[in-house]
C-alpha cells in the first residue's frame, strides 16, 4: 500500500476540481480561496478556506489477497464572508448542496479511490467581533479504497 500517494491523489483531486464545479452550477458564485493539507486555522487563510483533515485509517480484510482500506476525514471548510449574515448563510447552504453534489457525481473521485460516503455535515457560526461573517462547515467523510 502506497498510503501517501492515496492521500496525495484525494486531495489534489478536490484541489484541482472542486473550484471548477461550483463555478458550472453557479458562476456568480464565491470560490475556495485556498485548500490545505492539515491542520485548521480559523485566523488564516482568505474567505474561503478548505482544510483536508485525517481522522483514521482502518484497513478490513475482504479475503486473503486485498484489503479495504477506509480512510475517515474531516473536511473544514472556513468562510469568513464580508457581506450580510443573509448572503453568508446563502453561501454556506450553497456549499453543502456543492460539495454533497459534487462527492456523489465524482464517487471514485478520478479514481484515486473506490468510492465515498459522506458520513455528516456539521455546521458552526462563530461569534467573533469582526468584520466578517464566520462560518464553518465539517464534512464527515469516508473514502474506501482496495489495497493489497
């Protein structure tokens, strides 16, 4: 099992599409700023932050030559809008709708995995004195895969 590389093709496979979905369902709308690989900051980053987190890796025999590997994240995504609580909660439910559309349309995700199963989404308003609105959606995710 090359994990790394597993890891690397997941990723970059959101990296390299996630933009360029929400913009063919919707092209007025805000893009994901930036898309890191690890910990979460609630202070950096621009408006729209999309964070890849490892929860755990459990691998499951299916026979005695492969394996199922599962790999359970956390997706965070961080927006700190600068327009009305309104269009910022408009912006959020939008994404839900993206990001859920764009897992269950693209299961194998370019075939860097098996398939996906998004386990729950969570949602937070953050309450904080500033100019922005700050929200942050966790998208429960778990991606199978057959190794060897």
């Amino acid at each position: 099992m090359d994990y790394k590389t597993i890891h690397n093709n997941i990723f970059n496979y959101y990296k390299n599409n996630l933009n360029n979905y929400i913009q063919s369902v919707n092209d007025k709308e805000e893009l994901v700023d930036n898309f890191i690989d690890g910990d979460a900051d609630i202070l950096q980053g621009g408006e729209i932050n999309f964070y890849f987190l490892i929860n755990n890796l459990n691998i499951l025999e299916l026979d005695n030559v492969s394996n199922l590997l599962e790999i359970d994240t956390d997706i965070v995504l961080i927006f700190k809008i600068k327009k009305s609580n309104t269009d910022s909660n408009n912006i959020v439910k939008n994404y839900v709708s993206y990001f859920y559309n764009f897992n269950k349309e693209n299961n194998d995700l370019g075939n860097s995995i098996n398939y996906n199963k998004i386990q729950s989404v969570d949602f937070y308003d953050v309450d904080e004195q500033s100019q922005f609105h700050t929200k942050v959606l966790i998208f429960k995710i778990n991606y199978y895969t057959e190794i060897n």
